[in-house]
C-alpha cells in the first residue's frame, strides 16, 4: 500500500463527507421537491465514496482495492435508483393530483390596496 | 523513453489540448451552432488522437481494437446529439 | 517519481473540486433543468473518481446509472412537472430558513471528516479471504465472486427490492390506465433518434452479452450488462420504433420475476446438494453462476427500463 494511494484514498474520503453535508442540506432546506430527490443522490453519492475511501485502504493480494465494500455499493446504486424512480412516480402523481410540485404553502395573493 | 511512448505523449497533449479549446469555444461562443461547432470538434479529434496515441500501449490487438471501438461509437452518438440539438436550434430560430 | 506522484495528486484534488462545486450548483441554482444538468455531469465525474479509486466495477455502474438512468428519469419527470404543475413560489433568501440546516449539515460533515481522518491504520481489509476462496467458485473477478457467491442473499434481496419498487410504481397509475402501458413516444420524432435506435441497438446487445460474459473474470456484471440494455430497449421506445410494452403482459412478468425466481430455486437447491441456503457445489458453481446472472440480467435490464417509463397512463387495450 503506497502513500500515495492512502493520500488518494483520503481524499475521495473527505469529498464523501462534504457531499454528505451538501446533499442532507439539499434535503432540509429546498423548497422544490424535485431538487431535494436530487439532493438524496448526492447524499448516497458521497456516503458511498466514503465506502470508497474505505475499499481502497483495504488493497491487497494484488487487487486495487477490498471487494466486499467495492459489492456493496455497487448494490446501494441500484437501490438508490430504485428509490429515486418510486419518489419521482410518487412526485409526479402529486403534482397530477394538486398542480403543485411542493410542500411549501401556495404564495399569499398579494393584498390588493383597498 | 521509447518511440512508442514519445508518439503516446504527443498524441495525448494534443487531443488534451482540443478537448480545452473545445470547452473553452463551448463556454465563449455567441450561439448554438457555433457552440456545437467547437464541442464535436474536440469530440471527434479529441478523442481519436487520444485513442490513436494509446494504441501503441495496447499490449493485444483485442485491446486496440476495443479502443477503436469506443471512439466509433462516439462518433455514432456525439454525431446524432449534435443533429438532435442544431434540429431544435433551427426550429427555435424564426421565433427569436 | 515524485513528479509523477504530484500531478496525479493534482488530477485527483481538480477532480474533488469538480464533484463539490458540481453539488453546490445543484444546491444553489435556480434553473430546475440546470440543476438537472449538473448532477448528470456529476454522475460521469463521479465514474472518473471511481476508476482513480481502482474500482472500475463501480465506475460502470455509477456511469451507467448514477449518471445515464437516473439522469433521464430526472429530465422525464422536470418535462412533466413543467407540465402539470404550478412552478414553485419563489422563496425569500431570510437567514433563518438556511443558516440552523447549514450549520446543522456541516457538522454531520466535520463528523464524517473526523471518521475520514481517524481510519485505522493498518487498514482491514477481507480482500485476503476473497482471494483465498476464489478458487472455490470458478471466477476470476473478486467483485462479482462478492456479489453472486459469498453475499449472494444481498444481492438477492436487491432484486426484490427493485421488483417491489417497479410495483410501487406501478400502483401510482390511474385506475383506468392499470395493465397498460407508458407513454415514451414524444409528439415529434426527430430523424437522428430514429436513426440511432436503428443502429445502436444491435451493438449494444452485443456489449451488453460481452458484460456479462467477461464479468465473471473481469471489471463488469449483470448491473452493467442490464442497464445498457434498458438504455437500448428505452432508446427505441422513445424513438418511436416499437411501442412501451402493456404492463400486464404475461411475458414481461415473466421476464421479470424470471431472474429473481431461479436465484431463489438455486438457493434453495443448494439446501439440498450443497451446504445450505445459496451455496453452490463447487463443481458447477461457475456455469451455475454464470446462468443466474444471464436471467438476472434480463430482469434487471427490464425493471429498470420500466422504472424510467414510470406508471402505465394508456388503458389497456382490451
């Protein structure tokens, strides 16, 4: 295991941990709701490039990096694709249903001067 | 340094060097067609000379010839985007 | 050496650059399809990030789906938003609406940065015991010998969770529109589209058959090998050239539940012959494995493929 690799590896690491933090505030705080189906991806995105971090420490036996943790992401995208399409089909019908694409309360009309 | 891998580095500096002036044509051109102009540019030469310098690294033919592939099927889709956007740019343009 | 240690260094810090400041667009902008946009091109950074992790199995997969699936089933579903609901009150910038989540969201990140930093050192690693069983399966690559042998009943559970999300899905349609099929067929067919679902198709078979067959030995698998024949078989129901299939066909059903099916009757074989539930004997545990993973690729390769039509909304034809 070089140094090199290591540094590499705690790199892609820490990108994970900052795409965490982007995705969960993607989430939180915006309004649109598709947006925040986009924010759920990024989430995944960075915790599975900690998995990353952690796969191409464990490098061994001539392979670039541990398996196990390399097979478990592969099966997290397809689950958080799986996720992704149901929240959308949910999100779509929503917005069939109520013509609006969010949670936030509809904008107060604006109070016509008497 | 071999012959072999001087050719890589020359092929590979220069289809880099498309690939900056085509994303610097994409963001400075005034218009989609120019734009698209300079993006299948770097796409196809890019890219081919990119594939063309990694050629003499393949260590089997089956190599090579997958690389070539790849650039091919580039072309097919790099070719059929760049219609289906310049169809949409014409149509959009009498209304502008 | 160290010059070649630096640049490569460098690639990777431009790399992590792009993936934040990507994100931060997503965050940020306010043009819906721009945010779209972005986390596609995100999606193919991220397959470079992958392969500099070494992890090509995942790259394909992040590439394929990360990027290309998800991407489209993102611009489908903004195109119909635009469509059919009201676009969203803009909201004022006050403070308090994002500062409590911002500070909130960059602890979780200082946390997991902490967790980044404090990695054991040497690190655990199982590639050991992967390797030291490989022999035991007939495969080559250590990944799919993850995936289909060792933690074979994750990756079965995976299936039903995509079975079930296709379900989920397909549930949300109008009652009347129940059995039938999607509508993928835009108004106006370009003419390139049609020509490139005439001429792609077939290649993409092919590379999809060679997926699944190098797999077993190198970077590749079912999930690769069946999105790019999703992306095939979408490609040519966008195009116009064969309608969405109805979504009560006893074929399709068959050819969905099908891969997940014999993965179960494998497992419950190995009870029998073998040493328990999803292990295989070791003389035939390579075509064994190879078998599932031609039914599963087909399964998933529809599943998926279905997940981006979404819910049926033309009513069977009776």
């Amino acid at each position: 295991m070089s140094a090199m690799a290591l540094t590499s590896a705690s790199l892609f690491g820490l990108c994970g941990a900052a795409l965490v933090g982007i995705g969960l505030f993607c989430i939180v705080s915006h309004p649109d709701l598709l947006r925040r189906i986009i924010g759920f991806n990024i989430l995944g995105a960075g915790i599975f490039l900690v998995f990353g971090a952690v796969a191409r420490r464990g490098a061994a036996m001539e392979l670039g990096g541990d398996p196990v943790p390399q097979a478990m992401v592969i099966t997290g995208i397809v689950v958080a694709f799986a996720a992704t399409a149901l929240a959308i089909a949910l999100l779509r019908r929503l917005a069939s249903l109520t013509g609006s694409a969010t949670f936030e309360a509809p904008a107060a009309p604006p109070r016509s001067e008497p | 340094m071999g012959l072999a891998d001087a050719f890589t580095l020359v092929c590979a500096v220069a289809g880099a060097i498309l690939f900056l002036a085509g994303t610097l044509g994409l963001l400075r051109f005034p218009d989609t067609l120019s734009r698209l102009h300079a993006l299948s540019k770097a796409d196809s030469l890019g890219l081919g000379l990119i594939v063309l310098g990694l050629l003499p690294q393949q260590a089997s033919l089956m190599g090579g010839v997958k690389l070539i592939c790849i650039w091919l099927l580039a072309q097919l889709s790099a070719a059929t985007a760049s219609q289906l956007i310049a169809g949409i740019a014409a149509r959009r343009k009498p209304q502008a | 050496m160290s010059l070649f240690w630096s640049i490569s260094l460098l690639f990777d810090i431009a790399l992590v650059a792009g993936l934040i400041a990507l994100a931060l667009h997503v965050v940020v902008t306010r043009d819906g399809r721009g945010a779209i946009l972005a986390f596609i091109a995100f999606g193919l950074l991220l397959g470079i990030g992958w392969a500099r992790l070494a992890s090509v199995d995942v790259a394909l997969t992040e590439a394929a789906i990360g990027g290309g699936l998800t991407g489209m089933l993102l611009l489908r579903a903004h195109a119909h938003l635009a469509r059919h609901a009201a676009p969203p009150p803009p909201v004022a910038p006050e403070p308090r609406r994002w500062l409590v989540p911002a500070i909130a969201c960059g602890l979780v990140t200082l946390a997991l940065t902490a967790v980044v930093l404090a990695f054991p050192q040497p690190a655990p690693s199982l590639a050991h015991q992967a390797v030291a069983s490989l022999e035991t399966t007939g495969l080559g690559n250590p990944v799919t010998a993850v995936l289909l042998a060792y933690r074979a009943i994750d990756t079965l559970l995976e299936k039903i969770v995509l079975i079930l999300a296709l379900v989920g899905v397909w549930s949300l349609s109008r009652d009347a529109a129940w059995g039938g099929a999607s509508q993928l067929q835009p108004a106006v067919v370009p003419e390139p589209l049609v020509f490139l679902a005439r001429v792609l198709p077939p290649f993409g078979v092919l590379i999809a058959v060679y997926e699944v067959w190098v797999g077993a030995d190198l970077p590749g698998g079912t999930f690769q090998a069946g999105t790019i024949l999703a992306a095939m078989a979408l490609l040519v129901m966008l195009a116009g050239l064969r309608p969405a299939p109805p979504t009560q066909a006893r074929a399709l059903r068959v050819m969905l539940a099908g891969g997940p099916a014999l993965f179960v009757l494998v497992g419950f074989l190995g009870v029998a012959v073998a040493q328990g539930f999803l292990s295989y004997p070791e003389a035939i545990a390579k075509p064994l494995i190879v078998g599932i993973e031609a039914a599963l690729t087909l399964s998933i390769a529809g599943t998926l493929a279905l997940l981006v039509a979404g819910p049926p909304d033309r009513a069977p034809e009776p």
